[in-house]
C-alpha cells in the first residue's frame, strides 16, 4: 500500500501545487516552456493516456453489465457510452453537480469493495506475505505495471493542475495558501480511498481465485464470490466495477479536453470528443478480445505514461522562475525524482522482459 499510495498523492499535490502557483495547467506550462516537438510527442502520448483510460473504463462497466443482467459486451459498452454522455451533461450543469455524482460513485465502488473483503476471510499471514515486493517473471511485472497504471493514472496528474486552476479562477474566496491546503486535502483523501479500494480489491480476488483453478478473469472472480462468499457479494463486486467505469470514464474527457487545450491551444466539443473516445473500446468490444487481458493492457500502457507526466512536472515545480515562492524544496524534489526512477525502471524492465528474455 504504502509503495503506490505515497507517490500517487504526492504527484497529484504536485500538480496542484503547481496550478495555484502559476494559475496554469501543467499541459499549458509545458507548451510554454518547451520546444513544439517535444510538447507535440508529450501531446501525442497524453491522448493514449485518456484513451486507454477509457477504453479500460468502457470494458469494465460492459463486463459488469453483462455480469448484471447477461447483456452481449458490445450492447453493454453501447450502454456505458450512452450513460457517460449523461454524466458528462451533468458537468456542463455543474462542477458541484459533477463531483457530487462522482462522489456518491465512488462511495458505491469502496463500499462494495471493502465489503467483498470482510467476507473473504482473508488469511492475515499471506495477507503480511503478498505485502513483500517480489516478481515472478514477465507475467507477473506485467501486472505489477498494470496495477501501478491503475493506482497513479498519468491522466489524473494533469488533471490535478487544471482543477486547482479552475477553483482559484472561479474565485472562492480563498487565497492561494488556503486553496492549495484544501486541494491538499482533496488529493490525498482521494488518492488514499482509491489505492484502498484497490488493494481491497485484489486481496479479495486473490484469495477467492487462489486455489480454486478458475482463470484469473473479472468473470473468473465474480463466480469465485458467488461460490465462496454468496451472491450479494459477486452483485457487489459487478455493481463496482460499473460505477468505477461510469465514473472513470467521465473524469477521462474532461482530461482529454484539458491536454488538447493545453498542448496545442485547440479545442473540441466534449460531445464530439466523447463520440471520438469511445470508438476504440467499442471496437476491442466488437473484435471479441478477451476483456481482462485488454484492461491488463491498458494498465500497464498507463504506466508507460506516467513518466510523460511525472518528469515534466517535476522539473518544473523546481524551477524558481516557474514557481516563485512556491518552488520544491530539495527534499520534495528528492522524493518525486526517486519515485519517478522507480516508476521508470520498472517499464524497462518490463521491455526488457517482454522483448529480451521472451518468458
């Protein structure tokens, strides 16, 4: 917990460390400061960001539905499109409607995890066990990188910055100091639930799946709590799954919105982005790919993309000239270039795994 917690929090106190500071975004700041090419490839990789992070949204809640009520995967991705542009409606209504929605989704998603979990029985000495770092081949970095992905979501680091800016430009009555506590605050009460819920999550998979020979699939999982926990427990474990996707998916375009503007000060509809970003999880859908294997994927292709983020923001929260008053101290620079060393040895070892060993 403490391994991907910690460097999720502080990436997303960075960045809206950085917001307040220069009432810019990070994707704004980076087209300032570096050459068209670099902020057109930085660009570039932020929309495979956003979009692996739909697509991985997408293809949670169209298994989830299908979990529910047996729908086809491509009805049920139909269907998450349709509610998201419902949700995304509400964020045009409203930024206090907006994350009043998402809270409340959220809720749903840790409550029905931390549930799944105290009816798991989970053993407390494997439970201390799995806690040890340890990897057993290419498959099992393959996953770490995955869950890595999932826990510090590059996108989430741009998005940090663009929400501090919008709140302080919205004039709330707070000054920069009292504003960047509050977002402090924000960042790691949500940055903490989301990394609990997670490990709730896989530690109550792993203990229904170990053992029993079924595949290691959401579908695999879900019967697992059927049989071993009772049928409350597997509804939990896909109503989840479907409030995260309908969630994620939202806070995805909003995203997206904010690195097109940024990057190449151009800009969208939000409907019409919408329409654009659910084509590519639509299509994993209609092709039949295995679900689990394509959220795996776009996990670990997030992870890839966390460098893209982390660097640019760490090097210029350092930047007096950026910063003012408000630059890092070197301790916090420290801190931030170990976890981005580690985040980035990890993907080339995983490449290295991958393309080197051939496991």
């Amino acid at each position: 917990m403490r391994a991907t917690s910690r460097p999720t929090w502080r990436a997303g106190y960075l960045s809206a460390k950085l917001g307040t500071a220069t009432g810019r975004n990070l994707p704004e700041l980076c087209r300032d400061h570096y050459p068209r090419p670099v902020v057109r490839g930085l660009w570039f990789q932020a929309e495979i960001v956003v979009i692996m992070t739909d697509l991985a949204e997408l293809i949670g809640g169209a298994v989830a539905l299908n979990l529910l009520f047996g729908l086809p995967a491509l009805q049920g991705g139909l269907l998450i499109a349709a509610a998201s542009f419902v949700l995304l409606a509400v964020r045009t209504a409203g930024q206090r409607r907006f994350e009043a929605v998402i809270t409340a989704m959220l809720a749903v998603v840790t409550g029905a995890f931390f549930y799944q979990t105290l009816q798991a029985d989970v053993p407390p000495a494997d439970l201390a066990a799995g806690l040890v770092p340890r990897f057993d081949g290419s498959a099992s970095l393959l996953l770490a990188a995955g869950i890595v992905g999932a826990t510090v979501m590059p996108h989430a680091i741009y998005l940090h910055s663009a929400l501090t800016q919008e709140r302080f430009a919205a004039g709330h009555g707070l000054s920069r100091r009292a504003l960047l506590r509050a977002q402090r605050l924000d960042v790691v009460m949500a940055m903490g639930i989301a990394g609990l819920a997670n490990i709730a999550m896989l530690v109550a998979a792993a203990t229904m799946l170990h053992g029993s020979g079924a595949e290691p699939t959401l579908q695999g999982a879900h019967t697992q709590f059927a049989i071993g926990a009772g049928p409350l427990v597997a509804t939990l474990f896909a109503v989840a799954l479907l409030a995260s996707g309908l969630a994620s998916s939202s806070v995805g375009i909003y995203t997206g919105q904010v690195v097109m503007q940024g990057f190449l000060r151009r800009r969208i509809p939000l409907y019409l982005r919408r329409s654009l970003a659910v084509v590519p999880a639509l299509a994993v859908l209609a092709l039949g790919v295995d679900p689990s294997r394509a959220l795996v994927l776009s996990q670990v292709t997030l992870s890839f993309g966390i460098p893209f983020a982390l660097i640019p923001l760490l090097l210029l929260s350092r930047r007096p000239d950026v910063m003012g008053n408000w630059v890092n101290r070197p301790l916090t620079t420290a801190l931030a270039g170990g976890a981005t060393l580690v985040l980035v040895a990890l993907n080339a070892l995983l490449i290295l795994l991958a393309f080197g060993s051939g496991d």
